[in-house]
C-alpha cells in the first residue's frame, strides 16, 4: 500500500470511463470478491481476439506484474518509464540511457589477437600499395632512359617487374576475403616472392654502384638527357638522377624485406588462431 509502484497502475486508470476488476467473476480473485489489480480498459482493449476470458485474464495479470516490474527496476536504476511499451521493452526493466563506466567488465569486447591480425592486415595492404608504386617508378625509370639513347633496357628490368606483380597478386589474395586454406597459400607465396625480390633489388643495387662506370651509369645518363632535350644543368641533373637511383634501391630492399616480414607475422598470427580454433 502506497508504494511507488501503486502509482503507476492509478495512472493508467486515470481518464477511463470504466475500470474492470479482475477477479469478478474469474475465478483469479482472492475469494472475497474484492479486486487484485485495477485495469484500465486501455489494457482490456489489448485482448487478441479468440482468446477465452480465462486466458485473457491471466494474461492481463502477467501485464500488470510486467508492468510493476518494470516500475521497480526503473526506479532502482533511477529512470522512470515513458508509459506501458517503454516499461515492456525489457522483461527486466528499461536499460538507463546513460552508464559511469563501471559496467565495462560486463560489455562484450572483441580480443586482442583479432586486433592484432586487424591491424597487421591494414599494414600489408599499405605495404602492397607502396610495392606497386614502386615498381611502377622502377620500370619506368630502367626503362626510360635506354630508350631515349636508342638502346634494349636490362634483364632485370623486365624480371623484376614480373616477380614484383605476381608478388602483389599473392599478397593482395592472402589478405583478401576467402578460406583460410586458400589465404596461407598465398600469404606464403607472397613471403617467397617478396624474398626473391629483395634478392634481386640487392643484386641490381650492387651491380650498379660497383661494376658500372659512373660515366655508364643511369645517373649520369640522366643528366646529359636532361642537358640535351631540355637544356639543363648536367652536373644538376646527374646529381639529382644520383639521388633518384639511391632512393629507388633503397625503397626497394626496404619495402620488400618489410612485406616479407609483415607476411610472415600475419602468416604466424592466422596458424596460431587455427590451432587454437
């Protein structure tokens, strides 16, 4: 008597023209013919057709016993309820709105490997953007500039190239959607192609600081093109070639040694989940 949750089945009765007592004459009273619940017809209304008055009886007790549920959970929680269907949102109550963070212990939250396999993924699909960037630059730089003296570029400007797409296409596919089987494999030959092409990168880097002439040399090369197609410095321009050709070998040893190492990782992280799985 009096409680706060008595208020909320008076506001429901609150403007009707009738109120009905369960109880009256079903039999779910207490014996004395006095009412347990007070019902507004709003509520009686709810009645799916076909339903027996029985049935309809219990099932408006169960509404009302939903409905003082919700009342004392919201008023635990420290919220109150809209009306009826905000109440009977939850067989426990309404969730608050708002939280002071001490309920984070109870929230689902993803592990940290699949994180990690997150993240290492977004690293080798930049690593794989930068390859193709680069090999882009280092087939038209070995390319370019044979062709302008009128001459065949080297081998290795055509076989690196070649190792360096089916590298991409392998890395591209281990990282993409598919079964796991299917990624593994391709992961590892992503891992053995960015290996040869490391090897190659080395090889192409020693040949050409050590074995040709500067004066052989792309650099230099470079700059007498320069001087003679559009009239430029040529000790300008061989310096800058100088620096194009540096970066060229050192972007390549460093982008396909760091691909190899991230496919690897990836490659470890993905058996282990197996394993476990």
């Amino acid at each position: 008597r009096g409680s706060p949750t008595d208020a909320l089945v008076e506001r429901t009765s609150e403007g009707a023209r009738g109120t009905r007592h369960i109880g009256d004459g079903d039999g779910d009273g207490d014996g004395g013919g006095r009412p347990v619940f007070s019902l507004s017809p709003f509520l009686r209304d709810r009645r799916p057709a076909g339903i027996p008055d029985a049935a309809s009886s219990r099932l408006r007790v169960e509404t009302v016993y939903r409905l003082r549920e919700a009342q004392l959970s919201s008023l635990s929680l420290g919220s109150y309820p809209q009306g009826p269907e905000e109440s009977m949102a939850s067989r426990r109550g309404p969730r608050p709105s708002g939280t002071d963070g001490s309920d984070h212990q109870y929230r689902m939250v993803i592990e940290s490997k699949y994180h990690k396999v997150s993240d290492t993924k977004k690293r080798m699909r930049t690593l794989i953007v930068l390859q193709a960037a680069y090999y882009a630059f280092f087939f038209a730089w070995n390319c370019w500039i044979p062709m302008s003296e009128g001459k065949t570029p080297a081998t290795v400007v055509s076989v690196m190239p070649i190792v360096g797409f089916l590298a991409l296409v392998a890395g591209r596919r281990g990282v993409g959607a598919g079964s796991e089987r299917t990624n593994k494999t391709a992961l590892a030959g992503y891992i053995l192609l960015s290996a040869v092409g490391f090897a190659l990168a080395v090889m192409n880097a020693y040949v050409m600081q050590t074995m040709v002439h500067y004066a052989h040399s792309y650099a230099a090369r470079f700059g007498t093109i320069m001087e003679v197609v559009f009239g430029l410095p040529q000790d300008l321009m061989q310096a800058f070639g100088q620096i194009i050709e540096g970066m060229l070998h050192a972007s390549g040893m460093l982008l396909q040694g760091l691909g190899a190492y991230v496919a690897v990782t990836l490659w470890t992280m993905t058996g282990a989940q197996a394993k476990r799985s």
